[in-house]
C-alpha cells in the first residue's frame, strides 16, 4: 500500500469517525468515496481533503476544534 492509499483510509476513518459521533451512519459507500477521490474529487460532507487524502477543513464539525483533535490524535 502507498502512502496515498494510507492516507485516503485515514480520511475515511475520519469521516466514519465523524459520523459515529454525530450517531448517523456514514451516507455514501466507501468504493464510491474512493472512485470520487480517484477522479478529482476534493469535498465531501463538508470535509475538504489535500490531493494526498488528509482532511484540511470540516464546515460540520460537531464542534470547534473536532477535525484539529482527531489529527493530533491519529496523524501526528
């Protein structure tokens, strides 16, 4: 796996993240989020991702600071 793939999963895992803390189930397959990304997809659910898969901004962050949490968490 390359680091691209890594960190495309890592967005996913944000996003089902952020879905399980909000208590709804994650909207869309995750093949077709990956198929979107792969084709020049860059927003998804309010998330904006870096063309390496790593989340910059949430617009629906269940509150301020969730996205800069869950990275120094997971990523750093």
């Amino acid at each position: 796996m390359n680091n691209e793939d890594y960190d495309l999963i890592r967005f996913l895992e944000y996003l089902k993240y952020r879905a399980n803390h909000n208590e709804i189930p994650l909207p869309m397959d995750e093949g077709f989020i990956l198929e979107s990304f792969h084709i020049g997809v860059r927003y998804f659910f309010g998330v904006t991702i870096d063309d390496n898969g790593l989340p910059m901004h949430d617009a629906e962050e269940p509150y301020k600071g969730f996205l800069e949490e869950w990275i120094e968490r997971t990523v750093n």
